[in-house]
C-alpha cells in the first residue's frame, strides 16, 4: 500500500508499436494520462517486439518511451531488461497490453518485486494450432498469477479468458473502449463532401466502406462475395477499402475474378480514418473475430449506419436493428441483404446513424473508460 502522495510511477509495456487497435487505444490512453493528470503520474512506455509508426507518436509527448528487440520467438533477456527499467525508473505499477508483452512484462514486474500489475486484453480468438493455443494457455496461466487485475475490452473477452484460458472470473473487470466525441462532430457535413472530392466520388454514389487491416480475421473477402447481389440493385455504389495487409493482392484479384473493378477502391493505409468516414453511406465490418472493434465505435460516433458480424464484443456495441446491424459471420448472403435494407428504405439509414450516434454518447464516452482506468490503478495499488 502506498502511504505517501508522490507522483506514481507508471510502465505500460506493449508488443511494439506498429498500428493495430490495441495499440492506437494504448497510445489514447497515455496521451491523456500524460495531458491529464500529469500532477499525478509519471508514464514510461516500453515496446518487447519492435519500433514501428506509433513510436514517434509516443515520443512525441515528451515522455520516456523504450524498445527492446527481441532476438526470437521468446527471448527470455527481455525479461531481464526490463526488469532493469522498472527498477531503474522507480515503477509502481505495471500495466501490459497483448499476449507476448503480457509474460515479458509480468514476469519482469515480478522479478523486480513490483506487484501492483494490471493486464489489458483485447483480443478472445486464440490461435489456429493446438500446439500453440495449449503453449499460449499455459504461458498465460502462470503469468496471471503474478497479475492483480486483467482488464477486459469485453464480456466476449471476459468469457474467452474464463472458458479457453480458466482465469477465475473475479480476477477481471470489463472497461469498454471508450471514444473522445468532440472528434467525432456528425453535424460537420463539409467532412463529407471534400473527402468524396479528393477521392474523386462523385456526390450522387452511394459509398460502402471499410477500415480495417486487410487480413483474414477482417473478413473483407466475405463482402466482396456480397458486392453483386448490392450492385445488381445500385449500380451507382462503390465500395471503399481503407487499410493494408498482407492479403491486398489476394483481395484485388478477387475483385478483378468477379469484374468488379470500377466498383471498388483499396486505398492502402490512411491516417485520415477519422476524416474518411464521413465520406461513407455505410460501414460495414464483416470480421470473423473481435474483441471490441474500435472502428465500429468511430463509425457509430461519426453518424455512419453500422453493418457488422456478431462476434465476440460486437454485440455489447450494436443493438440488432436499432443502432446497427448484426449479421452472421462468413456470409456473404447476409452482409448483402443487411445492406440493401438499409439502401432500399427510406430514411433508416439516416436513423439508425442518428441511434448509432446516441448508442456511444451514452454508454461509449472516453471519458468513462479513462475513469474506469484510474479507479483500477487506485485499486490494484491500495491492495499490490
């Protein structure tokens, strides 16, 4: 228990710092630690995988930001490394986010004799292979021992940790992902038009689009199966793919299989998601596992009617046709029926954007989960 009224010393240590949800929300997070309540803690963030575009970022708000390489697969030095950093910068409280900065960071917390640690999870898929699912489980196992709290971004994250990896659920509490509203004004319409114009969409097309890595779990093949069942009906459509991935090429011969090509855009990786999704009629996320998709989130905050696949946290956002749609997953059949409902009605689209909206006013603010977050910190270090 601490008994004096310095500033807390506070180590978030991350896989690296390339760009994926997990790591955007973490780099939120720190932002408003740092802007916040900077009378309060003092925030070091060190990466056990790589460098990466998020790093700048995180220098960039003038705090203490480390990387250190691993050599393998599990390199066990790590370990020690940052042990030497908690010890070197005085941490009080450890908090990991994702499964490999999860055992460096436990175990270095640990050997360093720091007990007040808190894991964030983000993710409920586990991996494909047996033999990596069971090495992954029993990794996981032992490191929460040496854990106070596992923060979960869902009850689909929650049950995940209960059922695959046994964690008693009163280890566990759920904050949901929060969003900053103030950057997300739906009533900004200029957005709209001037990012149709620097794409070159014509006002009179009716846009479908997507944010999301281009990888298997995103399930982007799934909505180019639907897209001419849509296109039969509205030929005035295109469908905007924003985000990279290994699976680019593969997506493209897809579209150009199906003679598809004047209907789809792949813009590659965009910093302007924000911006971009006021160009869209519809957001569609047809992924095949989530732990709480902070895109839908965006999409939602900016007005955007929400087609998605029920999984995992998804649910806990969209409510069936009040303030989105849920559809099942690998099923092109559904994504294209759920889409042309919202097209061929009039005005639903318009307000099940304006429902979707209010959904993240009222239960998905940032300034909730940020106030979860510190009530944890205060819990796990009266009690670490």
């Amino acid at each position: 228990m601490r008994k004096n009224k310095r500033k807390i010393n506070l180590l978030h240590i991350v896989n690296g710092f390339a760009i994926g949800g997990g790591e955007l929300k973490l780099l939120e997070l720190v932002k408003n630690l740092v802007e916040k309540r900077a009378d309060k803690y003092n925030v070091t963030v060190c990466s056990v995988g790589q460098g990466g575009t998020l790093q700048p970022e995180f220098e960039k708000l003038g705090i203490k930001v480390f990387v250190i390489q691993k050599k393998h697969k599990f390199d066990i030095s790590q370990v020690f490394k940052v042990r030497r950093i908690i010890r070197q910068e005085k941490i009080d409280l450890v908090q990991t986010t994702l499964f490999y900065a999860d055992v460096i960071g436990t175990l270095a917390a640990k050997l360093a004799g720091v007990d007040a640690v808190i894991s964030w999870d983000t993710v409920s898929h586990p991996p494909d292979s047996f033999e990596t699912r069971l090495r992954h489980k029993l990794f996981y196992q032992f490191c929460m021992r040496f854990v106070k709290k596992i923060v979960a971004v869902s009850e689909g994250v929650k049950r995940y940790l209960m059922e695959e990896r046994k964690i008693d659920s009163g280890k566990i509490d759920i904050i949901h992902y929060g969003i900053d509203l103030s950057l997300f004004n739906s009533r900004n319409g200029f957005l709209d038009k001037s990012k149709r114009i620097e794409l070159g969409i014509p006002d009179n097309k009716i846009v479908i689009g997507t944010v999301a890595r281009l990888e298997v779990q995103k399930g982007h093949r799934y909505l180019i199966e639907a897209a001419p069942k849509i296109i039969d009906k509205f030929s005035d459509v295109v469908f905007v793919f924003a985000g990279d991935g290994t699976l680019r090429q593969e997506l493209e011969e897809q579209v150009n299989e199906l003679g598809l090509q004047e209907y789809f855009r792949f813009l590659g990786f965009r910093k302007d998601v924000k911006e971009l999704l006021f160009a869209f009629d519809v957001f569609v996320l047809p992924s095949l596992f989530e732990g709480l998709p902070n895109v839908i989130l965006e999409a939602m905050a900016s007005g955007r009617p929400v087609v998605a696949t029920a999984v995992d946290g998804t649910p806990e956002i969209i409510e069936n046709n009040k303030n989105g749609l849920l559809v099942s997953s690998k099923s092109p059949n559904a994504l294209s029926q759920a889409i042309l409902s919202l097209l061929e009605k009039d005005n639903k689209a318009q307000k099940i954007g304006e429902m979707a909206r209010l959904r993240v006013e009222e239960k998905f603010s940032f300034d909730m989960q940020f106030q979860k977050f510190e009530e944890i910190y205060n819990e796990v270090l009266i009690y670490g």
